[in-house]
C-alpha cells in the first residue's frame, strides 16, 4: 500500500491544486536526467528536472497479478541532455525511470508512483515516444540455462573461455571507402577468410563514431574487403575511420570445433534428439 505525505495528502484534500509530473532517468552510464512538464525547472535529489514543453504522457495502466504495467511518454528533442545520436547509439535502451508526482509550490510535497525501464523508442523527426516498462517485464526475461542445440555462452566469456585478444579473433583495420553508415570496404582485414567477423562486434577507435560499437552482418572479400553492420551507425562513416573487430560465432558446435578449437566447452547440447527421432516409432523393417 502506498502512503501519502501528509503535506501532499492536505494539498490533495484542499482542492485546488499545484501539481506536475517529473521523470528522473538513470542512463546506461549511471548519469541522472531530469524533466517536468511544469514550465520551470524543479530540483530535488541533487537531479534539476528540466522544464519540457510538450512533454507528455498517457494513462498508467496497473494491474494485479504479474501483468506489466506501463504507460508511453511522448515529447520532442528539445533537451541539450539528449541528442538524437544518443538516442540511436543505445545509451538509453532499458534506462533505470523513476516517475513522480510533485508539488511544485512545494517541492518536499512529491510521490514516487512508478519505477521502471525504458522499452520502445519510437523517432519521428524531431518528436519522440518511448515506452516507460514495469519492473514486472524482467519477469518476462529468460533465466537460466535453456535445453538448446545451440550455445548459450557469449562468445569470450567466463564459460566459453575463449581469448579474444588473440591475433586470430581480433584486427585493427580503417575505412578505405564509406558506402553509408552501416556499409564500407575496410582496410587491413586481407588475412582473414569471408564471413570470419560476421555476427562480431566492431568497436570504433577514431572517427565521429569513436567509442561506440556495432554489430557485424556480413564481411565479405571478393572484389576486397566489406564489412556491413545490422543497424546504422548514429554519425557519418567516413575514409580513415579507425576500428577493431573481432570474430563473430554462430553458436554451432561445428562453428565452435572447426573455427576456435574450443569443443570442450561448447555450451549448447548438439546431440539433443530432434522432432523426427521424438515422433518416430518401431519398425520390422
């Protein structure tokens, strides 16, 4: 059951009142936002919430049980906190939100009614929505291990032990031409054989890029060396641009015997019995 203050429980009683809504955001690297729709900016917590005009957000939906509470908040890029770079490079996926409700004559007077994680971004020009998640989701998450024929280990982890910083799984390389932001020809990566750095990860050492990574779809050698990622890179690509990559696995036991030695701890189970072997039966023949 929640308890309201009792200076919020008398403004509430009295009427009129002076209330505002404030979002405190807790980034991927443990940085603090704050936003209010009220028309001036509020602070409590050591957070300043930034005044948003046009931001706003829809009915809250709770439930009993384990149902997932949620609600979408709706605004426009307006803050110098959050660039559309940011936005799109992931700094915000499944962000720690906090959503209060505020006396703004009197900030001491607040409710802290939900916290949860950001889902859904969606963009449109220079508007936003994005999808505010009850912490009930992570009971949505898989956990533990699952019965599979593929590996459920992170290529160079603990459990799959192998060493990525070996020169076989790992290269410096360079643009040599930029197609578009998620398409370029590479140079440096002539020794590898095609397909070695799909499904890798590719981390951006210098460029407008710098710091930031991405998944690898495809690399290609014929006619040279092409790297493609899956999503776009949040700046321009550009010649010169510096990167490293690594080898990518598709969870196969093959994959794991053939490309990195590395049979022993595969973590998938290979030899699981498949639909025929379950629905097949006896036979004279």
């Amino acid at each position: 059951m929640r308890h309201l203050p009792i200076g919020l429980e008398r403004h509430l009683a009295g009427g009129a009142t002076t209330l505002c809504w404030c979002w405190k955001l807790i980034d991927a690297k443990g940085v603090s936002l704050g936003f209010t729709d009220h028309d001036e900016a509020l602070a409590f917590d050591g957070v300043v919430f930034e005044a948003a005009t046009g931001f706003t957000g829809t009915e809250i939906h709770s439930s009993l049980g384990l149902n997932v509470d949620n609600l979408d908040v709706a605004g426009a890029l307006q803050s110098e906190s959050i660039e559309e770079e940011d936005v799109q490079a992931g700094r915000f996926d499944n962000a720690l939100v906090e959503l209060w409700l505020v006396n703004w004559r009197d900030i001491s007077e607040r409710l802290l009614l939900r916290r949860g994680n950001l889902g859904e971004i969606t963009r449109g020009g220079q508007a936003f929505t994005v999808e505010v998640r009850g912490l009930a989701h992570q009971l949505n998450q898989p956990k533990g291990r699952i019965y599979q024929y593929g590996c459920d280990a992170a290529l160079g982890d603990r459990k799959c032990a192998v060493d990525l910083t070996a020169p076989a799984y790992r290269a410096a390389a360079s643009v040599a031409e930029a197609l578009s932001r998620r398409r370029f020809a590479a140079t440096g990566l002539e020794a590898y054989a095609e397909d070695w750095f799909a499904r890798g990860l590719l981390q951006w050492t210098a460029g407008d890029n710098a710091g930031r990574a991405g998944e690898v779809r495809a690399h290609r050698c014929r006619g040279g060396v092409m790297i493609e990622l899956w999503q776009a890179m949040a700046s321009p690509v550009c010649e010169g641009d510096g990167f490293i990559i690594t080898a990518g696995c598709d969870k196969q036991f093959s994959t794991c015997r053939a490309k990195f030695n590395n049979a022993l701890n595969f973590r998938g189970y290979p030899h699981m019995p498949g639909s025929d072997f379950v629905l097949s039966y006896a036979s004279h023949d």
